[in-house]
C-alpha cells in the first residue's frame, strides 16, 4: 500500500531543501489535505518555518482496517497523515501508536441522492440501497445515531448497505445507479449535485450538532508518538506552515481555486465548494476538544452500539496537545 504514494512535484533547489529536517506526508491525492499541502510547497512555507516538506499523494482505496494513507504511516513510508478520531481510537487500542498532533477541521461529507429516485428525507432510506466507504466510516455511523435519535430507526437495519472500500468508487456507482443513496466525501458533494442528477439529502455536519457534536474538530493530522517524541520542532513547524497557508486560501480567492483546481472545475462547483470548505477548517486546538470528542463518541455508541464504531473507547493519549504552538 505504501508505494502507491508517489512524490508530488519536483523540488525547485534540491540543494536548499538538503538544510532542512524532512517531514514526509501522506494524503490521497483527491482528498482536500493536499490543497493546503500544494500551497505550502509552492510558496516555501514549510523552509520559512524549518522544515522541508515531502509530499506523497495517492490512492483512495481502503481496507475494513485502514485507509490507504494510515497503511503508508504504518508501514514506515510517512510521517504523518489524516484520519479522524474514531480511526484513531480503533488504531491505538490495536497497538498502532497514533496520535493527533493538530486538528484539521470538522471534515464530514454528505449523503447524495438521484432527484429522481423518491428520497425526500432520510426517513425514506428504509428499503433502498446505500452505498458506503465503509462500515465504520465517521459519516455513516454518524448519519445512522441520528436516524436513531430522531427518526426511531436504523438505516443499516432497515436498508441494503453496499461498501465500496473506494470514494471514487463509491461515486461511479452512484452515477451508474447501482445504489439509490451514497454518502460521499464532502468535497464530492458539489460537482455531483451541479449536474442536476443528484441532490444533497443530508450535511452530516449538520446532523454532527444536534447529537453534540457542533464546534469539536473530527479529523487530525497524526503521526506516530515516535515521530513526536523525536521532532516536535519540525511538527511545530508544520502547524505554523499549515496555518499560514490557510489563512491564505481562506483570503485569497485566487490562491484557492489554484490549490483547488483539479476538485474545483467548473465556477459554480468552485464557489460551493470554497464555501464548504471554508465552514470546516480549523487552524487551532480549543481546550475542550477532547473531551467533546470523547462525548460525542459515547453518544454514539449508545445509540448505533461498541461493534457499528469497532471500538469501545476513546483511548488515553489519542490527543498530542501541545499548548505552545
């Protein structure tokens, strides 16, 4: 898995980047991370902030165990990578020592349906056929505890549920009406909706605060515990670079739909995905952080159950805070 991660552009002055620590991150390569990776490259403020950034961007294909990306952390070909809390729960009480170093937003997708296939409301997913990443994606298992708290009924009961291991995948089944609702990476959302085939039924975001969930960030950049035991300079570098290049995407419409560009398309699809982006990005800890997560984790469990999330807690040590970044 860890070869399928192919280093993305050239280095302008291999020379200079030999001064600096390396830092070696691992995103797929549709995924919005490298949006914010590609800018930090391209305008040097990963040497401005003391290290040189090396950037492996590849498949979106999964396992039940893990994504592509948390193989390449496993495997030794990263040093750090994306994943949400849960994923992160399920890695450290498998004894993979993974740790969030920096929260990178509230990044939930969507459930997307034909505008023609009779689904108004998630109320109607009793009978259909519904396509998932995977079983114990974040999403799903979200969109399932709020059926449950509103609507009195589970989807993964009353519903066919397909898993697709893959979001491009997942999308052409969609498109080919294999299955009659997906839920889809946010960043897919907009393109697949503009066509006029598909609607958004659902923002999982939306359904993320009224279990509780409101202001918590669900995804992180992780890595090892050796790794931030041996380079907390080089982590704090990061998150400075980090912060830096999306303050600059969040001003700077140009500079965004650069980054953006090979997501972003057409105009239309441009704008609603800025937007969405925009509502889900965090560029800092907020000390109630963990512990929110660790709520809405227990309420989910309690209403979709310890096997739907392949975990019975969220495991001490999951968050690296570091207070002076």
């Amino acid at each position: 898995m860890a070869g399928d991660f192919g280093i993305a552009g050239a280095l302008a002055d291999p020379a200079e980047a030999e001064r600096f620590p390396i830092l070696r991150c691992a995103f797929e390569a549709t995924g919005s991370p490298a949006w914010v990776m590609r800018t930090i490259r391209a305008l040097g403020f990963d040497h401005r902030h003391g290290f040189h950034l090396e950037l492996g961007l590849g498949t979106d294909r999964a396992t039940p165990l893990r994504q592509a990306t948390e193989s390449a952390l496993a495997e030794g070909a990263a040093d750090l990578i994306d994943t949400d809390w849960i994923s992160l729960a399920r890695h450290r009480l498998a004894g993979f020592p993974i740790a969030a170093v920096f929260p990178y937003g509230r990044i939930m997708g969507g459930m997307v349906v034909s505008r023609d296939g009779g689904i108004t409301d998630l109320d109607h997913l009793r009978g259909h056929r519904i396509g998932v990443v995977r079983r114990q994606d974040k999403n799903w298992s979200v969109i399932r505890a709020a059926c449950r708290q509103s609507l009195g009924f589970d989807p993964a009961a009353e519903a066919t549920v397909i898993e697709a291991m893959s979001k491009t995948t997942l999308v052409e089944w969609l498109e080919q009406g294999r299955v009659d609702a997906a839920v889809v990476y946010w960043h897919l959302v907009p393109a697949l909706t503009e066509t006029g085939r598909f609607r958004q039924l659902c923002d999982v975001l939306d359904l993320l605060e009224r279990l509780g969930g409101a202001t918590a960030p669900t995804t992180f950049f992780s890595c090892r515990e050796s790794f931030i035991a041996r380079q907390p300079a080089v982590i704090a570098g990061f998150v400075a670079a980090y912060r830096q290049a999306v303050a600059l995407l969040r001003s700077d419409g140009a500079a965004w739909r650069l980054a953006a560009a090979s997501s972003s398309g057409r105009p239309d699809v441009a704008a609603g995905l800025r937007a969405a982006w925009c509502r889900r990005i965090c560029t800092d800890w907020q000390p109630e952080d963990p512990s929110a997560l660790v709520r809405l984790f227990e309420r989910l469990k309690a209403l979709i159950g310890e096997e739907a999330l392949g975990v019975p807690a969220i495991p001490l040590g999951a968050f690296s805070l570091f207070p002076n970044l």
